[in-house]
C-alpha cells in the first residue's frame, strides 16, 4: 500500500464546496439556494473530456479530480457527496462521487464533472 500517495505540499488550489439548502421564504414556504459548506485546499487535475448526446446535440463533459484532506461526520462517513459542489476558478464542477482512496480516513478524492447541477 502506497502511504505517502498525497500529501500537504500537493494542495494548492482553492475549492469552495457548497451544498444546497432550504431557506424560508418568510411567507411559510421555502425557496432553495447554495450555501457554503467550506473552502478547502486541494490538489486539482483535469482528466480528459467526454462526449454525449443530450438532446440531439453532441455536447462535452469536461472532468477533474479534486484531492482534498478527509473531512466526515459523526459516522466516520465523507462528509460531502453528490449533493454538493465545488466551485473553481469560477466554474462549476458537480461532485460524482466522493472516495476515501486508502480507506485511512486521511484523504478524499472528489471526482467532478462541469455544470450546474439541478
């Protein structure tokens, strides 16, 4: 097992994560909004591209992954997941999956997928 596969020095682009949620709306309902969730550092990688149909329209899926120090919840569980993005350089990256690579619970490896998601 590779134990020094990431470490602190590789962290050098800033993520901001955020997650959506309900807020009131002051009239007894609720409209839904983006609100952080953290701005962590990370070790960021474009991986190559794909293509798809949507729509009768050939369209590209640029993808990423994002390194970052492991954070979870009261389980021992990632704490981010799909319903979360990240925000990068101005662009929007929907989170696929969320992977502890070591099951060591010392890294994350957020894999991403450009756009907004719904």
């Amino acid at each position: 097992m590779n134990c020094c596969k990431y470490h602190s020095g590789l962290l050098k682009s800033k993520l901001l994560i955020e997650r959506k949620t309900r807020v009131s709306d002051g009239m007894g309902g609720f409209t839904e909004t983006w609100a952080t969730e953290g701005v962590v550092w990370a070790q960021w990688k474009a991986l190559n591209g794909a293509e798809r149909y949507h729509a009768m329209r050939l369209g590209s899926e640029p993808r990423a992954k994002a390194v970052i120090r492991f954070r979870g919840d009261s389980y021992g569980a990632p704490y981010y997941s799909g319903r979360d993005r990240v925000l990068h350089k101005g662009r929007y990256w929907n989170i696929e999956s969320v992977i502890d690579p070591d099951d060591r619970q010392e890294w994350l490896e957020l894999n991403l997928v450009e756009g907004q998601p719904s």
